[in-house]
C-alpha cells in the first residue's frame, strides 16, 4: 500500500490537501446552482397548424395525415398522437425515450425541416404549421398582473413595460404574457345597409388595402442631397378608419362611418383567460438561463418587481403567484437541515460505539467525502436539489462504513500489539481490495437507475451520480485521511493496556452462542427464511402501489372540463364561482384561474391542455403545506357534490408529469362508430366498480352543428357565391377579416360584423340575409336545407389510426394498481371486431415502460456484480451465498412499508437496489474475514464464528449510521417510502449478515455444528 505509505509520511501534503478539500467544498457549496427538484426532458413537441373553416374530419384527413406522414420518417420517433379540433390540428411527437438531453435541439430541427418540407402539400388555407418544441421549458418565476378599471390593451402595455425591465435583470432566460386579449377593430354594419349601397366585403377589403399599405414613395435630388419623400394617409387613429371612403361597384362613394359602426374590441370568442381573485389578470412568467442559479434570479427579480411597484399607476396590482426561487430556496433549506441532522446522529452513534476521539476521527471523514462530492457537483453542472441532496442523505450511512472497517482494523491490530504504523498498513492492506470490490458493487446496484431511458432514470440521476462519487470518495479517504487521522491522533495502547483477549465478554459470549446454535440448526434457518420470504412477498399483494409520490406544496390545481361545445363564457363564469368558493375557504391564501387552456409551465411536471373552450385550471396556494393537505382531501368530496356539471380533477403536485386520465383504455381501428361503441362498454365496466371516478370518452361528447347546404342552382341564379354566401354567415358572431390597422408594433384585424341580428338556431339563421353587394337574400333561399346535425368536436388519432380511449380516475384512498387489477380482465374481454386492437394507456403504460427501463440494464449489472465478486473470491461458492442473502431483504421492507403505510413504487425499488449494496458490503468483508482466519491456520468452524464475532461491531455500527441518519428522510413524502425501505430492510439484513451468512456458509462448505 504505497499510496497509503506515502500519505502518512508526507504530512503536509496531506494537510494542504485536505484543507483544499474544504474550502473547495464550501465554495462549491456557494457557487452550486440551486433547484426545487432535478430537472428532467420532456421528450415531446407539439406541430400546430391552423386550418380555418375545416371540419375534425377534414383537419385529420387533409392536414394531419399529411404532416403525419412526414414526421414518420424521424428514426427517433417514438410514436404520435393527434389531436384535430374545427380549424386546428394538434400534433404532439413523442421522440425516443432513449434519446438524450443534449441531443434534443439537433432532433427538433429535424423535425422543422420535415414540417417545412411538406407545406406546400396543405391545402390552401391551411397552416402555416408552427413546431413548439420549447413548451417543456420552466419559466420558474410566474407573477399576475391585475389592474382596476383598466382595460385589457393597458394592462398588456403595463406588462410589456414590466417584461422589458425583467428581461434586463441577470439570468432572466425569458419572460412570456400569458392571458393577452386579442384586440379588434370592429365595423358593425346591416346587411340591407350593404345590400342598399351595393358595397360588397371586397369592396371594403381594397378599400382598406389601398389606404393603409406601406408605399415608398421615393425621394427627390436637391443639389447634393437627397430628400426622402415620406408617404401619408395610413391609419392612426379609429377616426381615421371612419373616415375612409368606400367605393362601390357602381363608383357611389361612402364614408365608412356613415355606413357602419366602428370600435375598438377584442377577439370573439376568446382563445383564452386569466383572473387572480376573480379579477382579469394577465400572467408573467421568467425563466432562468440554463446555468443560472434560480434561488439568485428569483431574488433579483422580486427586487425588481419591488422597484416597479412602486412606480406603477394607482390600480395596478403585481402578484407572485408561484415562485420556483423561493420553493427551491426551501426545499434546499429543509434538506440541508436533513443533512446536519444526518451528520450529527452519524457522528453520535459513532461516539457511542467507539468514544469521543475515534467517533470524530471516522465522522470527518463523512465531512471529507460530502465536501469532495460538492466539488465534482459543481464542475459536472449538477445543482442542489431534492434528489441530489436526498442522495447525500441516503449515501451517508454508506460513507462511514469504509473508515469503520479500517479503523476498527487498525485498532484492533494495535490491541494486539502491533506498532501503529504497521496495523495502520496492514489493515488498509487487507480490507482495501475487498472494500473497494464492495464499494464498486453498491454503486453498481444503482446503474439500471442511472441508465434507464425513462423520464424517472433521468430524474434520478443527479441522485445515482452523488451517491457513486461519494461512495467512491468514502473509499479513497478510508485509505487516505482516515489512516492519517489515527497516526495523528490516536495513541497507541501501551503494554499495560493491551487485553489477552479480544471480543470477550457476556454479550459476546452470548452471541457465540447464538451462533453456534444457528450454524447447528443451519438447513432450519435457512428454511424458516424462505417460508418468510413467501409471505412477505404474498403480503405486497396488501401494500398500496403508486409509482411516484406526490409532493408536500402548499400548492394544488384543479382541471375543469365542461361538456364539448360549451361556450368560454359559461366555462369562465363556472370557473370564477369554483375559485371563489375555494378562496372562502380558511386555508386559501390565493386562488387563480385559467381559462381556455393551461398557464406556461411554471413547473416542470404539468400537464398541458388547450386550447378548447370547455376547459379550466384553477391553481390554489393555501397558507400552509399541512393545510393544502386538508383542502385538498376536502374538496376531492365536496366539488364534485357542489358542482355536479362539469369534470373537475383535484391534483397534487408530482415529480413526474401527470396523464389525462389515470386509467386509459385506447382502442384503435378505423370506424369511428365501432369506436365509441368499444370504448363505451368498457367505460360501462369502469362505472361498475365503485372505485372508479369520472368514467368517460376521450372524445368527449357529442356537439350540435349547423350545416346549410348550399344550392348553386338557387344561389347562382341570385350571384351569390358559395364563398360570399360562408363570409356572410361568419360575420354574424366572429367577424370577417377585411382590414389590417397597425397599432404600433401590433397588427390589428379589421373586422366586418353584422349587427342587430340575434340568431339562436338553424329556422333564425334561414332568415339571415346574404349579400354579393349588387343582391340580398335570406340563407334559406340560397340553400338545399338548413340541417341541424351532430358530430364528435375532436378526432384523436394515435400513430395515424383512429384512436378512442375510455377514460377513468380513482377515488380517493384507492390506488390505480388496485382499480386497474380488478377492471383489466373484464375490459380485457372486449371482443374486438378485425381490424380494431386494444392496449392500456397512461399511467400503466408509462409505469411499465419504466419497470422496463430499470430491467434493460439490470442483467448488465448483475453480471458485473457476479464478475466482481468471482475475481474477489476466486471461487463460486462466496458469491452463490451472497446472492442468497439478497431476496431476503424483502422480508424486511415488506414489514417496514405495512407498518409505516408508505406506497410501494419506484423510489422505495430504487431504495432496495441501494439496500442490496449496503447488504454486498457487509456480506463480502464478513466472508473476507472468515477466509483470512482460516488461511491463517484456524479451522473453518471457528474461524465461521470469530470472523463474525470480530465485525459484529463494524457491522452494527455501520448499519446503525445507516438506519438514523436516514431517520429524516422518513419525513419527507417524497423519499419517506425510500427512507422507509433502506431502514427497515437494512435491520433485517443486519440479521441476514451475521446469522444468515454464516448458515449458509457453513451449508455450502459442509461444516457441522457443534
């Protein structure tokens, strides 16, 4: 061990690098970005594509297909999913999981240019296509703006001045407005004042083209200058547009505003709202760059906020709604108070074994390790956050183990008379290989987590890194600082003090016993723990399963959909009573709504929806993390009693992003009538079971439609063309463009509406007159009919076959493994007509592709394990027994999740897979020592006993280190489960380790008892 030797020799170098390692570890600690949680990529983007005037079906046929087919050609295409709304098809391309973060970019610019190429294979009218590849991005600071008595175009200009003052501020990324009116400019005129005058829709438009264009109009030569000539007569002002002069076919000149009315509005309907407290609101949210510190920018941007509200007109109001600084900024607090608290029992429990000196002489080693791990955090762009500071939580009992096993060596071997040095040497000597071996193992048990595909590896993965950079640098200072400290600081007993005997004692005169009471009765043993691994594996059958935990915020949302072709008003007017019922709730400290579709993603795990008129989100804010709690649960009860109309799904925040539906059957096929009729027996199955919420049609409900038939006999006898005959129509609500006024930097449409007309139905809109500018008639005289017909409002495709989910949530206290269990055969039995085909969507599918994931590279590392541990043993009968060992450690999570209540998902397996390198550890240096007596001459019984005798204390200590400094994480709802799994299971393996281990031991190597 030269390295060691030179260490201990060279005794300022050691100090200077040690000292190094500290003030490189607080700097780190410093400069280190700083997050709420891990961030992760969200591997989809949405091709957008406008197509006015077109039916669902004409949308997915003649825009979505097209676009479809393009796309397809990706290699890195995973699947798509459509969804194509009158006048917009809705893409959203989910790109292999496989994928990397770094090489997203490259990836979405491919996908541009397969969008791109295919435009001009739209049909006229359509698009053009917009890829939104960046709405997975978090814009982390989202503040509302609310104004009283001021208008929407004012309270947009306010946050445009706010926008360009945050976007001055250090590491502001972007700032996006969210909720903005479109605004107007609306001529208001009768169709018989049309018809009178002979003015057509045409006439209007050239009207408005000739005057407002931009002309150049050159400049004229003076001597040796050039004077520009500046064009005038564009619009300014609203009373230039009333003044503008319309000329009819016939050559009649009319002044627009004696013809009709203009004013000043905004876009009928709406495509979205905001309202904070009931009031109109517009949003701002600010993102970081990406190697920001979000904790910094947040501060500079309430600074900023600060500064302008004080300078804003009177009336204005500037809320945080969420502010992603300031959450992370407290978890990172609660998790750094985790942290010393896992320090400090660390370092106590080690003061109880071993006393004061030798207890700080392990524990700064713990300091050591986490002080070198921050600085490889901070030069590989890794910030602190929940998983990377949990990490260190969870790697800590792990970092002391090392520094016991040689220590304790070391002193063991001065207890027996060695000079310092040389047991110093020769307990790093014969423990480096076999601690290393095991410290390699235990960080390959979390390499199926670091290499899964699946969003939940990559949100692991800060958490997989910390825990292998720190277990390894454990390894290196138990070799290193720990031998140092004992050559520094820990006297050498003197003749007087050395005992005859070591490991004497009743207590260990009665776990020799014990042991050799369980090596006689060894095949008994061994039976007795597979009947209990049996069981433990029949009672997860009662040990509630949700894949990932929701997070203890004082935050909640709560998505409201109201039937298909409900109006935005209705859905606002709805929205605005449910948030003010919330707000006059006791623990409400804030409420806001969304109308129309969801906010920017102020969070990186929600959900989009929209745009669609039926929807609405409400984000609540209560006072307290233990109040949203109670709201939360209560009003999983109470809306849908008090507000039985519309579909509202009450959501926690989580760590990953959440499904439409918890359950979702999807069948596929390409009849949309054979469809709805599979999807509606197992919708009629779901609402069987008492534990289904919300059973319903991803399509939704059908709407009513209106469809005039145009006659071309009856119309052209008229001059009246289909075209003229559909402007018409849609001037009666939404306005027909005619115009552009430019408003600044803005350009704003000029619409033609009609007014004075109230239609209802289709007998109101018969009698609707139609114009050509020389000819009026009503609609029904230009028409076949005038049917009133239904049809689905969307038409959602997966892979480019039609696609039909029945849809279904869980109601409080079930989960979705149990719901699904008893659902999944019935619906399974579908009998499905040729053609059709079925498989389960959502969280299923996604928590299995996960459970896939972790398996795809678990055989690799299992393989490397047994590798490891053939070359340390030479033999195959040591890593046979420490296989064996392994499954055991079920029988004590099983135990740990019943009596603590926790759910059983992915962290708590990412929990076990850490317990089983704790457990290789202990396992490998007991075996080691057993092998080490017995090559040193004492028979194989005995040396069983005295090895497992000799690290019972290192045994103990470590897993005790373990078990309380993971103490704090039980208490956190996100790792409680994981905290819950290493703990218990690591006490039962404690069990495992020094009674298992040398039954199965002496089994394998046919010792008899005695």
């Amino acid at each position: 061990m030269k390295f060691v030797k030179y260490f201990l020799q060279k005794r300022s170098v050691t100090i200077l690098l040690l000292i190094l390692i500290l003030g490189g570890g607080l700097l780190a600690y410093v400069k280190m970005g700083k997050l709420e949680d891990a961030p992760f990529t969200i591997k989809q983007a949405l091709v957008l594509t406008p197509y006015p005037g077109a039916s669902p079906s004409e949308v997915q046929s003649q825009v979505t297909d097209v676009l479809e087919e393009s796309i397809q050609s990706l290699g890195e295409l995973y699947y798509l999913k459509t969804e194509n709304r009158a006048g917009l098809s809705k893409i959203t391309v989910y790109v292999k999981k496989e994928i990397r973060a770094e090489e997203m970019q490259q990836l979405w610019d491919k996908l541009r240019r397969k969008v791109n190429d295919v435009q001009s294979k739209l049909p006229a009218g359509a698009g053009p296509s917009v890829v939104n590849d960046d709405f997975g991005d978090v814009l982390g600071v989202f503040c509302g703006l609310t104004g009283e008595g001021y208008s929407y175009r004012e309270l947009e200009d306010q946050a445009k001045l706010i926008k360009n003052e945050l976007l001055k501020v250090k590491d502001v990324a972007k700032v996006e407005i969210y909720g903005v009116q479109s605004p107007t400019i609306d001529v208001i005129l009768s169709p018989s004042v049309m018809a009178r005058s002979g003015i057509t829709t045409a006439d209007i438009s050239r009207a408005f083209d000739a005057q407002n264009r931009v002309v150049d109009a050159g400049g004229i030569d003076a001597g040796v200058n050039r004077i520009r000539i500046e064009s005038t007569g564009n619009f300014y002002s609203l009373d230039d547009i009333r003044d503008m002069t319309i000329v009819s076919r016939t050559g009649e000149h009319f002044r627009l505003a004696d013809i009709a009315k203009v004013k000043e509005s905004y876009q009928n309907p709406p495509s979205n709202k905001m309202r904070i407290g009931g009031k109109p609101a517009i949003g701002i949210a600010i993102s970081t760059v990406p190697t920001g510190n979000v904790v910094d920018m947040a501060e500079a941007v309430k600074v900023k906020i600060d500064e302008f509200i004080e300078i804003m007109p009177e009336g204005y109001e500037l809320q945080t709604i969420y502010d992603q600084g300031y959450e992370s900024a407290v978890a990172n607090q609660g998790f750094i108070w985790n942290l010393i608290i896992s320090v400090v029992t660390v370092i106590a429990i080690l003061l109880f074994f071993i006393g004061f000196k030798n207890g700080i002489l392990i524990g700064s080693g713990l300091v050591f390790s986490i002080f070198a791990t921050l600085i490889v955090m901070l030069s590989q762009g890794i910030a602190l956050q929940r998983m990377s500071l949990a990490a260190i939580i969870i790697a800590m009992g792990m970092l002391v183990d090392n520094a016991i096993v040689v220590s304790d060596s070391a002193l063991v071997n001065m207890q027996r008379g060695m000079r310092k040095r040389v047991a110093i040497l020769r307990a790093c000597s014969s423990t480096a290989l076999p601690l290393l071996a095991a410290t390699v193992i235990a960080i390959l048990t979390f390499l199926p987590i670091y290499y899964s595909p699946h969003i939940t590896g990559e949100l692991l993965s800060s958490l997989v890194v910390v825990i292998g950079v720190s277990l390894m640098f454990s390894w290196v200072f138990a070799l290193t600082q720990t031998p140092f400290f004992i050559q520094e600081f820990v006297r050498r007993p003197r003749p007087n003090e050395l005992k005859a005997t070591l490991f004497a004692g009743k207590y260990y005169d009665k776990f020799r016993a014990s042991l050799r009471w369980v090596i006689r009765r060894r095949y008994a043993t061994v039976g007795c723990m597979v009947v209990m691994l049996v069981l433990a594996a029949w009672s997860f059958k009662f040990i509630p399963k949700v894949f990932v935990p929701a997070l203890d915020k004082q935050y909640f949302t709560l998505d409201m959909w109201l039937p298909e072709g409900t109006q935005i008003e209705e859905t606002d007017r709805i929205a605005m009573e449910m948030a003010s019922y919330i707000q006059e709730q006791e623990e409400t400290e804030m409420v806001s709504t969304y109308i129309g579709r969801t906010p920017p993603r102020y969070y990186l795990s929600n959900v989009s929806f929209g745009p669609q008129s039926n929807y609405a989100q409400i984000l609540v804010k209560c006072k307290t993390s233990k109040l949203s709690r109670q709201l939360h649960a209560r009003l999983q009860d109470s809306i849908p009693v008090k507000y039985p109309e519309p579909l509202v799904k009450v959501n926690k925040f989580e760590l990953s992003p959440l499904t439409e539906a918890v359950i979702e059957a999807r069948f596929l096929g390409p009849d949309p009538a054979v469809l709805d009729s599979l999807a509606g027996q197992a919708i009629e199955i779901m609402r069987r079971n008492p534990k289904v919420a919300d059973a319903r049609n991803e399509w939704g409900n059908m709407t009513m439609m209106i469809r005039p038939i145009y006659d071309p006999v009856k119309a052209g006898a008229l001059g009246i063309t289909k075209a003229s005959m559909m402007e018409s129509v849609k001037s009666i609500n939404d306005g027909l463009p005619v115009g552009i006024y430019r408003d600044d930097e803005k350009k704003v449409p000029v619409l033609l509406k009609s007014g004075n007309i109230e239609i209802m139905d289709a007998n109101s809109l018969g009698d609707f007159s139609i114009w050509n500018g020389e000819k009026s008639a009503p609609l029904s005289q230009v028409t076949e009919q005038i049917e009133t017909t239904w049809e689905f409002p969307q038409i959602r495709t997966y892979n480019r076959q039609l696609s039909m989910a029945a849809m279904c949530g869980v109601k409080p206290g079930h989960t979705m493994a149990e719901v699904h269990g008893e659902i999944r055969k019935e619906i399974e039995n579908i009998q499905l007509p040729e053609g059709y085909t079925f498989f389960w969507d959502a969280q299923y599918k996604d928590q299995g592709e996960a459970m896939q994931a972790v398996a795809k590279y678990f055989p690799l590392a299992f393989l490397a394990l047994v590798v490891i541990l053939v070359a340390l043993f030479g033999n195959f009968r040591e890593p046979i027994i420490i296989i064996c060992v392994l499954p055991l450690s079920l029988i004590g999570i099983a135990v740990g999740m019943l009596l603590t209540g926790f759910d059983f998902g992915f962290f708590p397996i990412a929990g076990w897979l850490g317990l089983l390198g704790m457990i290789i550890k202990n396992v490998i240096v007991l075996i080691d020592e057993i092998n080490v007596q017995h090559r040193s001459g004492i028979d194989l019984y005995t040396s069983i006993i005295e090895a497992t005798v000799s690290r019972t204390r290192p045994v103990l200590m470590a897993a005790t280190t373990t078990i309380f400094g993971m103490v704090p994480l039980l208490f956190d709802v996100a790792f409680g489960g994981m905290a819950a799994t290493i703990i218990f299971g690591l006490t039962f393996a404690t069990g495992l380790t020094l009674f298992v281990t040398p039954a199965l031991y002496s089994m394998f190597y046919k010792v008899k008892g005695r």
